[in-house]
C-alpha cells in the first residue's frame, strides 16, 4: 500500500443523509400539494417507498404520483414538478450526522475530492447548501463529465486532475458497484459505508463507520511507508 495522499468521497448517503433529506423535501412537497388533507401519513410513506430511495428516474417517480396520490383540483403537469424538485429538493439537503467535523478534519491533511453520479444542477445545488464547496479540492459530478459510475473513467479522471496513483487515493461510498467496485477496478483503496443496510440508524453509525475505517486505511498506508 502507497501512502495515502487523497480521501475521495460519494456524495448521496454517503456526505449527504439521504433518507433525512428525502423525507424533508416530501414534507415540504405535502405541505404544497396536499395540504386539504388532515392526514398525510401514508403519502409521505407511499412518496417514500416508489423513490427507491433515489434509483428511480425522477420522471416516473412523479408519474406515478400523479396517478395514485388524492390531488385536489386541477393536477398539476409533471413538469411542474420536476421544476417543484429541482427547486427545493436541494433546499432539503441535510449532511450525515458529524460529517462536517470528519471532513474539517481530514482536509487538514489529505487532498479532498468528491465523485458524485447525478444530474449537475441539483448536485451542485446539494453540495452549495451543504456549504462544503470549499472543502473539495476537486468536485465530479457524472452529467458534466459525461460518464458515471461505476465506469472505472470517472475515477481515472480523478487522479489524472489531482495528479495522483490510484493506490494514493482512498474511495470512501455506499454503493457497492458504483462506489467500490468501480473505485477499486482502477485500484483504489475503498471504505464501504453501508448506509443502507443500517438503515434506521444511518446517519448515527455513519461517523464511526466512517473515522474508524479511514484511520485504519491510513494507519496502515503509514505503517507499510515506514517499512
Ligand atoms: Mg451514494
């Protein structure tokens, strides 16, 4: 293992507490839309579970809710609300708990980079209210670059514009394909924060997952340099 040099990071469930944001922004779409109804409940819920957590196209997603949910009146056009959640979505954006002192903290030290598949507008719209822009030395979101994960190009694009090996580089995300596969198919060192699977309690374990991984990454790129 070569020295670690840069902490490359997944935005979505990764930086970003997905759940928590979701499910803000499906209350401030309730309020909106729906706000005839005493109880909401299980719309929230139902907005929630067809999402899929992120991985469906935002244009289905909002067909569906056209056709299911108890509109009142005239039902607005889909792409009103395609417009509604490029507006506010971003507005919602909530880090993972204590993800602004693991990031203070390592930038101290290491180059700081971020590779995030997504559409440019809202990514960049996410990581401005995050208020984190500034603590990336480099920001790749997959719309701009013309490529997404798990393609192992993205990730080379990275080095090549930080001028690093990809063994210098650790690749910190959830998704085990897009994030780690892809990272380590170039030969990256990967963390695999399983967000998901720790549902419930993702943003509570994210902190220690995440510093205890990364401190035995890095322990072990100081120990075999001292060798
Ligand atoms: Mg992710």
């Amino acid at each position: 293992m070569k020295a670690i040099k840069a902490i490359i990071f997944d935005l979505d469930n990764t930086l970003l507490d997905r759940t928590s944001t979701f499910r803000s922004f499906t209350n401030v779409f309730i309020e909106t839309y729906f706000n005839h109804l005493e109880m909401t409940q299980e719309i929230c819920e139902r907005i929630i579970y067809l999402d899929q957590d992120g991985y469906k196209d935002k244009s289905e997603l909002f067909s569906q809710l056209i056709d299911e949910l108890p509109w009142s009146g005239v039902i607005p056009q889909k792409l009103d609300l395609l417009n509604f959640y490029t507006t506010e979505y971003v507005k919602c954006a909530i880090l993972m708990d204590r993800a602004r002192e693991v990031i203070t903290h390592f930038r101290k030290k290491y180059t700081m980079a971020l590779i995030t598949n997504g559409q440019t507008l809202i990514q960049h719209g996410k990581i401005n209210q995050l208020g984190i822009r500034d603590d990336f030395d480099l920001i790749i979101v997959s719309e701009e670059a013309g490529v997404k994960k798990p393609n192992p190009r993205i990730f080379e694009m990275a080095i090549e514009e930080l001028q690093l090996k990809p063994e210098e580089c650790v690749y910190i995300g959830d998704h085990p394909i897009n994030d780690i596969e892809g990272a380590a198919r170039i030969g990256m060192e990967t963390i695999w924060i399983k967000v998901k699977i720790l549902f419930e309690w993702s943003a509570k374990i994210w902190i220690q997952t995440c510093c205890e991984q990364l401190k035995n990454c890095l322990r072990k790129s100081l120990l075999k340099q001292g060798n």
